[in-house]
C-alpha cells in the first residue's frame, strides 16, 4: 500500500507524477474502502 512507502523525496515526487498524468490523487485510492470500490 502507497502508506507503507519509505518517506523520501523521490518517492513523493513519484507519486506526484503519477497523480498528474492520472489527473487523480493516487494517495486517496490508499484506503480498503478505494481498493475494494467498482467505481471509476
């Protein structure tokens, strides 16, 4: 899970990089309720 991902710059700018080209916030898919959703 996004959660447990080491605290470091690079990661977050990963993941940053990610929500944009998603045009969604990956952080917010870090939940059971998210990964258990049908939902698009």
């Amino acid at each position: 899970m996004i959660h447990e991902l080491v605290d470091d710059p690079a990661v977050e700018l990963t993941l940053d990089e990610i929500s944009d080209v998603l045009r969604n916030d990956v952080r917010l898919l870090d939940s059971p309720e998210a990964l258990n959703s049908t939902a698009g």
